[in-house]
C-alpha cells in the first residue's frame, strides 16, 4: 500500500518502474547489465554519452541520459567498455569479469595547443595578446602583437616610425638609413637601444645583459620575424624588472608542410643624390622552411644589408643568420632550437651643432667615427603537457657578445684634429634560464575561468668593458695603443640574478576576473677593475697622471606584487593593472670613465609603479584600445651639471654628477586603432595611433622639481592607409611627433650641441 502525493512522486515512480522492468528484461536477454555515470573533471555529469561495449566476437552500443548514465546489456566477458562524448577526451577501460556496482567515468576536456599566440588573418595586421600563451599569462594587460608582413606593403624598406606605428606613445629613435638597430621608448622612459624594455627572442632575453646592461644592439631582422609583441609595465612580474614592459620577437617557424618552401627578397632604397653622389642602400634575404621528418622541421633565414646611408660618412655593411628547429616528439612534448648571429660594422657620421643642421642636415664633420657589434644567441627549449593537465615550459639561453666603438669623443663644437680616437670595447657572456608551469582549470562556484602560473628565471653574466686609445688613421681599426698619458680603465662586471614569480587568474564570475601576481628577485651586482685620471691645466700641461683600482659589490632582495583585472562582456573589455616596477643600477651608472662624469658613491637603484586602465573592443573588421596610465619613477638616475674641487691651479672643475635625481611621475593616454574596408575587388586597412604624455620631476633635493622629463614628447601621431588591388599595393605613412627635452635641466640650447630641446 502506498500513497502518491503530486505528480512529481508519480513520475519519480514510473520512472524508477520502467527501469526496474528494463534491467529485468536485460539480465533476462543478455545476462548481465552494466550501469555507470559519465561526468566530467569538474564532477558535473555530461548528458547523452555514447557507450559501446566490445568482446572479441560482439559489439554493442547505447546513447546515455541527459544526466550523465547509461546501462549495457553484457553478454560475455572480458571486454572493452569505450565512451566518448562531443567535446571531450574518448577513454576505454578493459572489465574482466562481471560487477554489480555502478561504474563512474570521467572524462577529459578535448583541448588543442598551438605554438604560435596569434590567429592567422588576412586583414588585422594587430591583435592583443590571449590570456594565456606559451607559459606566459597577459589577462587584464595591455598588450598588442604585431604581424609585420602585414603591416608593411614593401618588406624590403624596413623603418621603425612604420612598424611600431600602432604602439600609441612610442618615442623612436632611428640612427641609421636601414632599420639595423631598434631605439624604442614607452611612457616617457628613453629610446636609446630600448633599455627600458626586457628585449626577448622567442622568449628568451638578447639585450646585451639584461640586468646590469640592458641595451639591445642586436635586433632580429623583421623579415625573419612572425609577430612583435608589447606587453605594458605589468609584464614585470613575468619578465623582468624593466620599467617599460615586455618586447617580443617571435621568429617564423617551420610551417608544417612536407614541401620546401623557399622565399628570396631583393630590394634596394635610393636617396636624392648628395653633390653627385649616390646613396641608398641593398638589401638581400632568403629563408626557408624544410621538414626533416613528418612531425619536425627547420628554419633558416640570412639577411644582408649595405649601404651608404642618407648622410655623409655613413656606411654601413650587416649580415644576420638565424636557423630554428622544432620536433614534435609527441603529442605532449616539444623541443625546441634557436641560434641566431649577427655581424654589423658602420661608419657614424655626426659632428653637428645647431646652426649646421639648420644649413644642411645631411652634412657631417666626422670621417672617423666607427662602431661593431657581433652577436651570438642561442638556446633549447622544451614544452611538456603533463598527464596532471600541467603545462610546462623551459628554456636555457646564452648571449655571447661584443661591441666596439671608436672615433673621435669630443663634443660636436669641437674640432677633430686627427689625433689618437678614442676606442670602447666591450665583451659580454651570460646565461639565462626560464622554468614556467601554467595550470587551467573551472571555477565551479563562481563558473569562471582559472589559471595558475609558476615560474623560475636566472641569470649568470660575466661582462668586460675596456677604455682607451687607438691609433689616429679613419680606418675602423679597433685595437688599442699604447699610451704614455690619457683616461683609460678596464673593468669586469660579474653578475647574478634568479627569481620566482606567482601570477593566477581568478574568475569570480563569468565576466570578471581577477589576475593577482608577485614576484622575487635576489640579484649581485659587482665591479672590479681599475681606471686611469688625467689632469691638465689650460695649456695642456700635465697635473695628475693616476691609476686607481675600484671595486663594489651589491646585494640586495626585492619584492614586486600586482594585482589586475578584467571584465568581458562579447567583444568588448575593460581592463587594469597595478605593478611595482625595479631598475637595478647599470654598468653605466658605476662605471668611472674619465670623461667628465663622476658617480656619487651613495647612488642607488630605481623604483617605480605602473597603473593601467583601458577600454577596448574588437569586431570583424574595426578594433580599438583607449587607455590612460600613471608611472611613477623614485630617484629617477640621471646627469646633472655640478662643479667639484680640482688640484690647483684650477682648484674647480664642470662635471657631469650621476645620481639620484628627484622622483617621476608620467601620466598619459594612449589611443590605437584600426578599421579594415572591403570593396567589391579590393581592400583598405587603416590604422595608427595617438598618445599625450606629461612628465614632470616631483619631489627631491634637486632643484629640478617642476621640470619635464626628458625623452617625454607632449605627443605622438602616427598613421597609415593601405590600398590593395589584385598584384598592387600602396601605402602612405604619416607621424607626428612633439618636442622633448634631453636632460633634466630643460635647458633649450647649449653651445655643445649635446643637450638641448629636440623640437616638434
């Protein structure tokens, strides 16, 4: 007897009825039923799972319910119970003998890795970087990825000012005709080589050193290049300490056919003849991408460029060869290769002053100013997917380097008589390695996303750097002379730096998530060497003719935490971050020359903070990122005019004093976008970007509070427009870009033409 009370207890009823009849009629056909429940990692059940059951002699197949289970009719044993379901991981599992209790099976989500981070388009030549790529997380950044065949109309004429037109705020610098060395700077820090910025290849770092020396002389040639990312000053905690953010040259790779492919690029650039003389430069590239097996392949890419430049005394000859390979061992693990080296030597014109300029700015003074650089990069790494849903990724680098610069060092007002040149050489060894864990996984409660990063890097560099005097021909020969009297100093700076860095994503819901992250770094930075001072009075007479010994060692732990942002809703984000940022000090800054710069004993390292937020939207054909920044910069280093005591009878001497000046603050707003127009037979992509910045000393001891950053424009304005028509493409850049100053005085005008306000 029984009482049924609503008809939801009836249907619960009749249900449990009909499969109560069912296992009846089963065990009565086929002997045995099996019953089990599907779900997936999260526990949740997944509906309609497709069950078969296999014997050497039988097969038999069910479609599962919408709450995950399902029961077979088993007729003999052993045998193979297989389940797959759309969107997952198909799994079997071998049954012996018969069982009574209910089975539960999990299965796996169905995800694909791809090694590169941007989707392949016709028509975006940018995209933002994905929340996670290859190790890396950039959720709730500023970012932006640039695909340079798409960007440039003409491959062979590489320029800077066109490439990063779309990087809103960039302050370039462009000291030669052909695109052979990057000066770019962000958020009011200085564009010389891009010290502010941590210059990776594949990831992996090719600045000269990237904590005591930073500047990057080598830069991959762009035609070897797939994609260019920028990552704003949050990338901190991820790569380094540099205040700009990340800069990322991903190489092409071998593109997964099993056919040759093999590209050669001719092109050459001429300018308007200067008195009858041509000048332009050529430009050669081949590369070529060759598999080696069905899951492996290379490759390879050399490039050499020659000139005669755009100004007198400015030639210049630059070969690059680059070579990478991939295997693809299984479907969970991948090795990876990389060697790059580059020679370059260049003639360095310059010597002028202001009223010079003015009168012909392709004019030079200088015949026998030379620089070389030869670079060597290369490293392995590995990418493991682990059975625990770990990603892991590795690598070990190492950056075998040298440059020489040799010519006459005097100011641009002063004349260069053809006496002994002046000779800097430098010779750098180091080598990095980054371990990185990501982790994935659903936020049950919340239904967002999460994700995990761990990771370790460090660094072992041995550097030297050498100053003195060769001889007085206007050849580029770098050898040193002996000399009775004259500055000089030979110096190693041995280095150390490891680091271990956390940084997650919490999805609090759908929509929103948080990206929290901290990172620590234990770092020695040394020098030990030895310089010579000379003194002289105002004939030329010899005062002081010294050899000094110098040494400084540094230790020092430091702690950087973030803490970011975002919020999706379809197409559209709003995002930002807050990062403390860390500069170590720079060979430069301890250094002693002898050139009039002295260093304050006391100088100390750099501090600062980065804060973004930004609104960005993307659709088919029409992408824009608006964002407004604040960095703050505390005891910013920099030059300083000052006066020191001297031996009589001078009894004072002008130097330059490097130290802490007052802190920084730069605020500013970036603005990119770009919109694609298809027409019936043809296509236009236009595109650029717009930054306003305001730099500013704030508090200090210096009496420069109040006064502009140098290297901040007031502004930046790039833009262009490109036409494609069947075979034909036409392209128009356009820049602005506002005036700066060049040293912490502001000062307008000074007689050495070395510092003063570049205008708009």
């Amino acid at each position: 007897m029984f009482e049924m009370r609503g008809a939801g207890n009836f249907w619960k009823m009749e249900n449990s009825l009909v499969l109560f009849c069912a296992m009846l009629c089963s065990s009565f056909l086929f002997g045995q039923t099996l019953q089990g429940k599907v779900i997936a990692e999260d526990g949740f059940p997944i509906p309609y799972p497709s069950i078969v059951w296999k014997t050497q002699s039988t097969e038999s197949n069910v479609l599962g319910a919408d709450d995950g289970t399902f029961q077979i009719g088993i007729e003999e044993f052993p045998g193979t119970l297989s389940c797959s379901a759309v969107g997952y991981e198909a799994t079997k599992k071998s049954i012996d003998n018969p069982t009574n209790s209910p089975l539960v099976i999990v299965l796996n989500k169905l995800t694909v890795e791809i090694n590169q981070a941007l989707i392949e388009s016709t028509q975006s030549s940018t995209e933002w970087l994905p929340s996670l790529s290859n190790g890396g997380l950039y959720r709730g950044m500023k970012s932006l990825a640039i695909r340079p065949e798409a960007t440039l109309s003409v491959p062979g004429e590489v320029q800077a000012r066109n490439i990063f037109s779309a990087i809103a705020g960039a302050n370039i610098w462009e000291s030669d005709a052909a695109g052979l060395q990057l000066g770019i700077g962000v958020r009011g820090l200085s564009p010389n080589r891009s010290a502010y910025l941590s210059i990776r290849q594949d990831g992996v770092p090719i600045a000269a050193d990237p904590l005591g020396y930073p500047e990057a002389y080598y830069t991959p040639p762009l035609q070897m290049v797939e994609a260019i990312s920028l990552v704003s000053g949050a990338a901190a905690l991820q790569y380094g300490s540099q205040l700009g953010g990340l800069l990322n040259f991903q190489m092409k790779r071998w593109n997964g056919h099993d056919a040759v492919d093999l590209t050669c690029l001719i092109s050459a650039t001429a300018y308007l003849p200067e008195e009858r003389e041509y000048r332009g430069n050529q430009h050669v590239a081949i590369q070529a991408s060759l598999p080696t097996s069905a899951e492996s392949g290379l490759f390879f890419a050399i490039d050499n460029k020659t000139g005669t430049g755009w100004r007198e005394n400015g030639r210049f000859k630059s070969t690059t060869f680059h070579i990478n390979g991939i295997q693809n061992i299984s479907e969970d693990l991948t090795i990876r290769e990389h060697i790059s080296y580059m020679t370059r030597e260049e003639q360095q014109p310059g010597g002028l002053t202001k009223a010079l300029f003015d009168s012909s700015p392709r004019f030079s003074t200088r015949n026998r100013n030379w620089f070389s650089i030869d670079w060597f990069v290369g490293g392995i790494g590995i990418d493991f997917q682990t059975s625990s849903r770990w990603k892991l990724n590795a690598d070990l680098s190492t950056v075998v380097a040298n440059r020489k610069s040799l010519g006459f060092l005097g100011t641009p007002d002063r004349i260069d008589f053809g006496q002994e040149r002046g000779l800097i050489t430098a010779d750098f060894r180091s080598i990095t390695w980054d371990l990185r864990g990501t982790r994935t996984w659903k936020n049950n409660v919340s239904g967002g996303f999460n994700a995990l990063l761990i990771g370790s890097q460090g660094l072992r560099g041995d550097n030297q750097m050498r100053q003195g005097w060769a001889n007085d021909s206007d050849n580029a020969d770098f050898t040193f002379v002996e000399l009775l009297a004259g500055p000089s100093s030979d110096t190693n700076f041995p280095n150390y730096q490891e680091s271990f860095f956390a940084q997650g994503i919490i999805g609090t819901s759908p929509r929103l998530s948080l990206t929290p992250g901290i990172r620590c770094e234990r770092i020695r930075t040394s020098m030990r060497g030895e310089y010579r001072e000379v003194a002289t009075d105002l004939n030329g007479n010899f005062l002081e003719d010294s050899i000094f010994n110098t040494r400084d060692s540094r230790s020092r732990v430091v702690i950087l935490p973030g803490i970011g942002f975002s919020w999706k809703e379809g197409l559209t984000e709003v995002y930002g971050n807050a990062v403390r940022n860390f500069r170590a000090i720079n060979f430069s800054d301890i250094q002693l020359t002898g050139l009039g710069v002295v260093v304050d004993p006391n100088i100390s390292d750099e501090f600062g903070a980065n804060f973004d937020v930004g609104f960005r939207r993307r659709t088919e054909s029409f992408q824009f990122d608006f964002s407004v920044y604040c960095l703050l910069y505390k005891e910013r280093i920099g030059l300083m005019p000052a006066i020191v005591e001297a031996p009589p009878p001078i009894f004072q001497k002008a130097i330059f004093l490097r130290n802490n000046l007052n802190d920084a603050r730069t605020l500013g707003i970036e603005l990119s976008i770009s919109k694609q127009i298809e027409l019936d037979d043809a296509m236009i992509n236009c595109g650029g970007s717009i930054g306003i910045a305001r730099g500013q000393y704030v508090d200090g001891d210096s009496p420069i509070q109040g006064n502009e950053l140098e290297f901040v424009p007031d502004y930046t304005c790039r833009g262009n427009v490109m036409f494609t028509k069947d075979r034909w493409n036409i392209q128009l850049h356009g820049a602005l870009t506002g005036k700066q100053f060049t040293d912490a005085t502001n000062g307008e005008y000074t007689p050495t033409a070395v510092c003063g306000e570049i205008p708009a």
